[in-house]
C-alpha cells in the first residue's frame, strides 16, 4: 500500500512488517548527495562531531526536507516508530555507507558513543566461527528480543542497523516486535515487579569495554505511553521470584505472533525507536564460509539530553 510520494523517494509499508515503513530514493538525488559530501572522509566524521550535522543537512537539501521531516515523524509515531531505507546498488563501499547512515542517524538525532568501537558507530562480524562473550556474533542461535542500551547511563532513544557486507549467508534475518503487537504486555505491566529496579550492567563482558551499572525498571512510561526496557544478558536479578518474571517474558515475546522476520539487503538500514520496539535475529544456516558485517549507530533524538 504506499503511503505518500514525492520526487526524490517514496514510501511504502514495509513487505514483510506493516508498521515499519520502506523507504525508496530517487537515484539522482542519491547521486546529488554524494555529489555534496565527495570531500567528506570518514576520519572527518570520526573526529569532528559537526561534520556529522554536515552531512545530514547535504541529505536534507538533495532529497527534500519532506524526507528528513518524514523520518523524524516516523520514529515519533507509536503506530509505526521504524522505518528501511537504502542505497540499493549505488555505492558498495564502506566510506558511502558510513556517510549516509551518519546523515539518516543526524537527521533524527545524535548517536551516542559506542564503548564497543571507540566512536560513534561500531562494526561487528558474524561469522562461521568467532571467539565472543556475547550473542551478538554468535552465528547459530538466535539472538534474543532485546532493546539496547539498557545498561548504559544515557538515554538510547534510537537504534540505526546498516548491513554492510554479506557472504554465504542462509537465514540470519531480523526479528522485530512492537509492543503494541505483544499479546501478553498488559500481563507482564501488571505485575508487581513491573516497576522493580533491576541491576543491568555489561560490566562481566570484556567485548563491551563499559563498566555502567544501571538500576532500572522493565516497563516505563514515556509521552504517557508504556514503553519497556529488555536485555536478557545484562539483567541480574537478586530472587528466584525475579528470575521467573524475566523468563516468562524473554519466553513470551520470542514465542509472540507479533514477532515478525524482516530481511535487510546489503546497503540498507533500519531505524526504530528503541523505546517501544524489540529486536533480534534469526539463526543462520551453519555454513564455514559465512560473512556478514553490520554497522550500528544508537542515540538520542534532537530533543533530548544524553543523560537519563
């Protein structure tokens, strides 16, 4: 069903999850852009945080402030909050890839720093074998529903995921939940250790380099909406009351038919608000020449102030 159209992209609800919104670009005007930030190194938007707003104002002015105000809206929007968009076979390589995910992630926000990589963003691989403490690279499992940043000190309003690079690859796609699509939300909100502060931390996992230890509740409510807090890894609870509380819900949203497979091509990224929507990935098929490279952004929108 499309939604709107003008002359530099179309919108269109996503094929495979009607909430989300697919995002298509006019290649002239993806071509106009590249055109404005061709002296733009990645080192540039590494170093100096305004050359990002740079490139968010070159998207804004090659593809329309209709675009730019059209994302914001979405991510605002509780029916909706997600959006694809993507550089179909434009540009494959990683400096074209960074400069445009950094425009769509300062068109909507700014991305915290990631303690992972050093920078803003981070690059990760899954691939056939890897030596990790997390899930994350861990190839063939599913990486459970979750929201991110749940154990960090600042807000993580946004979630930005870009794949980059892709071989050898069966199986493997994300997996989204609207809150609003759980059926057992009002259940678990209702229970009484819905508002209990649980301890999240990374701090026991060297790959995430980040000591935070946060103490925060499942559920909250933002813009007098429920929204939730999810991390199965970095959640400790102190009772065995606890520990039954979050099993059920890890149990329920990854068995709830809310939750939706989406494929994401190389080139493209995905956007959501990490407020009300969960995410994951499929197992992928075992095979020893597996590659696949993502790139993550996360942040806060315009509004915001970094600290909780």
């Amino acid at each position: 069903m499309k939604l709107s159209q003008i002359e530099s992209f179309k919108v269109t609800s996503h094929p495979q999850h009607s909430r989300i919104k697919h995002i298509e670009l006019c290649p002239d005007s993806v071509h106009n852009f590249f055109e404005e930030v061709a002296n733009v190194s990645s080192q540039q938007l590494e170093n100096v945080a305004f050359i990002r707003f740079h490139v968010a104002k070159a998207l804004r002015e090659s593809l329309g402030a209709e675009l730019t105000q059209m994302l914001k809206q979405t991510l605002h929007d509780r029916a909706t909050g997600g959006f694809t968009i993507g550089l179909s076979d434009y540009v494959q390589d990683f400096d074209s890839f960074l400069k445009f995910s950094t425009a769509v992630a300062y068109s909507v926000g700014i991305s915290n720093f990631d303690d992972m990589s050093g920078e803003y963003y981070a690059v990760f691989d899954v691939k056939h074998s890897f030596d990790s403490d997390t899930n994350l690279r861990k190839a063939y499992r599913n990486l459970e529903l979750h929201t991110d940043g749940v154990f960090m000190n600042e807000v993580t309003d946004w979630l930005l995921m870009m794949k980059l690079k892709e071989q050898h690859a069966e199986g493997g796609e994300s997996r989204f939940l609207h809150i609003e699509d759980w059926e057992d939300a009002g259940k678990f909100q209702k229970h009484p250790l819905a508002s209990h502060k649980f301890k999240y931390t990374y701090a026991h996992r060297k790959s995430k380099n980040i000591t935070d230890v946060v103490y925060d509740s499942v559920f909250y409510k933002k813009d007098n909406q429920i929204c939730m807090r999810f991390n199965d890894q970095c959640t400790f609870p102190e009772t065995e009351e606890q520990a039954e509380y979050l099993r059920e819900i890890s149990e329920s949203v990854e068995k709830s038919s809310g939750t939706k497979s989406v494929k994401l091509p190389v080139g493209h990224l995905v956007v959501l608000n990490n407020h009300f929507w969960l995410h994951g990935r499929e197992s992928f098929k075992e095979n020893e020449k597996l590659f696949r490279q993502l790139m993550r952004q996360r942040g806060v929108f315009h509004k915001n102030a970094i600290k909780k």
